[in-house]
C-alpha cells in the first residue's frame, strides 16, 4: 500500500476541479510526495471524464488497498464524494476549511478528501491538504482520554457495516463494543 507515511498519495479531478488539483499538486511535489494523479490531466482535455467516473476510478484503489488516502476535486467536492463513497472501505468527506480538514481525518479517520473548486480557493485548497495529510486519527486530543477509542469504534463498526444484516436486524446496528462518551475541557 502507498502510505502518507511514504508521502504517497493518489488524487483525482474532473474538468472543474482540475485548477484546484494542479495547485495543491504543484505544492506537494514541492514537498517531496509522489503523487498519483488518474486524471483529468489538462485543461483543454477532450472529452473529459465525468466527476463521477474518476471518484469511482478513487475509490476503487482506496478499495483495494492500493493507497492509504486519496484527494478528489471537482465544482463543488459533492459529486465525486458520492462516488468514490460507493466503494467499500471509502470513508470520504467534502471539505472547504482547515479545520474540517483536520476533524475529517482526526476524529473521523476519513481516507479521502473532496474539495470543490467553485468554493475553495487554492491557497486553502493546499492548507486542506497539508491538515489532512499531516494528521491521523485521534492526532491533537490526546487530552481527552477515551477520544481516540471512541472514534476508533465508530470507525470500525462502520468498516463492519452490512446494510441486509442492519435490515434483517430491524435497523439496529450490530454494536462491536462499548466506549463512554466522556467529553472534557481542554487543558489551557
């Protein structure tokens, strides 16, 4: 798998994301990552692939363990989220803020990171970016003793989800263990 350790990372744009997608590019080659790009690949491409086929096109190699996070652009970041989150083990989020950016990946252990170009301008697009890549789950609350855990279980009954076994179950989710919700201030 191409970690972020490794500073690996796979990105994927359609036509309105693709200014966005070769700025942040732009600066994480500045920094050193390898980045696999699938596409849209210029801005005068001819028939550009659709947002939705590129998210899917993400989402699979997310699926199959081929990378350990993925960037996705397009106009707004909602199209190709939705697609590349039709794949299994795809946990993604639409993001237009650092802070966000950071909650997606620290409190939500999310793999991969939509931007929408009509919204995000590319300084933040990179500043998205540099919190999502530099930050794992739990990163930033180590104050609070159980957060980790806690989230870590929601992560994981969710990786466990199956949607027949919830409806045969009368939607009730089939819960992998327990963690009290123990929310404290922050230490000054």
């Amino acid at each position: 798998m191409k970690t972020i350790k490794d500073k690996q990372i796979l990105v994927g744009a359609d036509f309105a994301g693709f200014p966005l997608k070769e700025a942040v590019v732009a600066h994480l080659k500045k920094k050193g990552w390898t980045v696999t790009d699938i596409g849209v690949q210029s801005a005068d491409e001819e028939s550009p692939e659709m947002f939705h086929r590129i998210g899917l096109k993400v989402g699979a190699k997310i699926s199959e363990g081929e990378f350990e996070r993925a960037l996705l652009f397009c106009g707004t970041g909602m199209g190709i989220h939705i697609a590349a989150s039709k794949c299994p083990h795809v946990h993604a989020a639409v993001v237009e803020s650092v802070p966000a950016a950071l909650r997606c990946i620290t409190g939500n252990n999310c793999n991969v990171l939509a931007m929408g170009a009509f919204y995000v301008a590319p300084q933040m697009g990179i500043e998205i970016a540099e919190a999502f890549l530099s930050h794992n789950l739990g990163d930033g609350y180590e104050w609070w003793h159980n957060f980790y855990d806690f989230h870590k279980l929601a992560y994981d009954e969710l990786e466990a989800f199956d949607y027949e076994e919830f409806k045969q179950n009368g939607f009730e989710l089939k819960h992998l263990g327990e963690v009290e919700l123990a929310l404290e201030e922050k230490p000054e």
